[in-house]
C-alpha cells in the first residue's frame, strides 16, 4: 500500500529541487561567460554532458532508442530546449540584457506552452489555471521589477540585439517544451537526454566557428561554473525536466518556470547578503499562488448513491 504521506512527498520535492538547480544556471552563467562567448561555452558544456550521460547509459546498460524516428525527435528537442532556449538566454545575457529582463521575457513561457499544447496536445485548461497563469506573470514582474529598473538606469536603453535573443530562447523553450510532452515520452530517458545533448551541441559549435573567436580563459570561477552547469544543470535539472513532463501535463511542467525568478531573488538573499526589497517578497508570494493555481489536482465529482 503507497504512503499517502511519502507520495506526496515525491510530488512536491522533486518540482521544488527542479526549481532549485534550475535557478542556479543564472548564476552559473554570470559566473562563466566573461571567461568564454556564449556559444563557445555553451556548446563546450553540452559535448561534456553528452559524454557523461553516454558513459552513464553504457555503465548502466541503458536501453537505447527503438526506432531511428525516436533519435530525430530527441535531436529536435535537443536543438529547441538547449540551443535555442539556453542559448538564447546566454547570448542575452553576453549582450548586458539585465537578468530581470530575460526573466520577464521568459516568464511567459507557461503561457504560450497552454495556449500551444491545447492545440497540439487537446490538453483542457480550467478557468483556475488561467487565473494561476496571470498571477505568475504578474508575480514575476513584481518580483524583478526593482532590479529591472535600476538596471536600465544605469544601462539605459535596453539593446535590440539582446531582446530578440530572449524572444529567442521564449519561442524555442515553449516549442521544446511541447515536442518533449507529445513524442518524448517513449524515448529512453539516459540515450535520449544524450542525443539531445550532442545535436544541441553541434548547432551551437558551429554557430560559434561562424560568430565567436572560441577563446576560453580557463580561470577558476569559468572551471567552477562548468563544473556545476554540467552536472547540477545538465545532469540533473534537465532529467527532472524530462521526468516532470512525462508525468504531468505541459502546462502544469512549464509553470514551474514561473518560481525560477523569485527563487534566483532569495538565493541572492541567502548567499549573497542581497536583501529583497518588500515589494519583491510579495511578488514571490503572489507568483507561489499562482503556480498552486495551475499544478494543483483536479477535484473529481463526488458520486452520489
């Protein structure tokens, strides 16, 4: 007989711990890229983490891909979800996008993945859900909307260049998003993870032959941040990503996004000394509420008789 109280245990932790090392990638990525362009360092972590998760598999003697259509369809998540949404947020970010900015931008991804999804995937959003969505928009906002402006006041206007890039990263995360939930769910995770990992890998190295001088100053804090992007990152949000999305629905994975942002804010809070303002610490109440909205279960009709 299943644990009610261990069961939901599970529900709850492993979102929170997606979260968790989900939000550290910003972090991550301050830390690497003035040590390497976007691409350049990008790329290079994705042929390091195909490699680990390919000698897991073999380790492990993982099941590989039945059919050459389940090696296509992992590469096509691979090259929205890593090359398009991760290094739309990189290249973002190497341009001097302030970090609140892209986590407005891309904060509407739960949004658009419900808007898609129903027409792809015939999933049924409930009036609450909507109103959960709306609350994490309007959370998110409020909760980088002091940083956001102090940011551009000391920036000034915000470049072009970096905003198309989050439009970017928006557009590939919640199409990736998507195709993930409607053809990965047959897919091995381990291989298919790998597969991912390589095609995204060789967009984003070609990409930098064309665009980068592919310099790398190999200090600490860029070894440090690659340490831990592969392996908190790569290794261990992304699985949890393909986990969550086998098990619920696309618009209830994709509003986890929404807790990213105020978790980046607390984790500032706690490592850095960085005190949010109160109007942030409402945000991140406000943006809690409504993630509940969007994952909580649907009560089923009592019967009666």
């Amino acid at each position: 007989m299943t644990d009610p109280g261990r069961s939901r245990l599970q529900r709850l932790g492993v979102p929170a711990l997606f979260v968790l090392l989900w939000s550290t990638g910003f972090v991550g990525a301050q830390y690497g890229l003035p040590y390497a362009e976007p691409l350049t360092f990008l790329g290079l972590r994705m042929v390091i983490a195909a490699s680990l998760l390919a000698l897991l598999a073999l380790a492990l003697r993982a099941a590989v891909p039945a059919r050459p259509a389940q090696y296509g369809h992992s590469a096509a998540v691979g090259l929205l979800l890593h090359a398009g949404y991760l290094g739309g947020v990189f290249v973002a970010i190497s341009l001097g996008t302030p970090a609140g900015v892209s986590a407005v931008v891309v904060s509407l991804q739960p949004v658009l993945t419900v808007v898609l999804a129903g027409r792809v995937l015939g999933e049924r959003t409930a009036l609450r859900q909507w109103l959960g969505l709306a609350l994490g928009v309007a959370g998110v906002v409020v909760v980088v909307w002091p940083g956001l402006t102090a940011a551009a006041g000391r920036a000034g206007a915000l470049s072009t260049p970096g905003l198309l890039a989050c439009l970017v990263a928006l557009a590939s995360g919640t199409a990736g998003t998507v195709y993930q939930k409607r053809y990965g769910a047959g897919v091995p995770l381990l291989w298919g993870t790998a597969v991912q990992y390589a095609a995204a890998a060789a967009v984003l190295l070609l990409g930098a032959v064309a665009t980068e001088r592919m310099t790398i100053r190999w200090t600490g804090d860029f070894v440090l941040a690659m340490v831990w992007l592969v392996l908190a990152l790569s290794l261990g949000a992304v699985l949890l990503l393909m986990l969550l999305l086998r098990r619920g629905t696309a618009a209830e994975v994709s509003s986890l996004f929404y807790l990213v942002p105020p978790a980046v804010a607390l984790e500032a809070w706690l490592l850095f000394g960085v005190v949010p303002p109160p109007v942030s610490l409402a945000g991140v109440a406000v943006t809690a509420l409504g993630v509940a909205l969007v994952v909580a279960p649907r009560r089923r009709p009592v019967a009666v008789g």
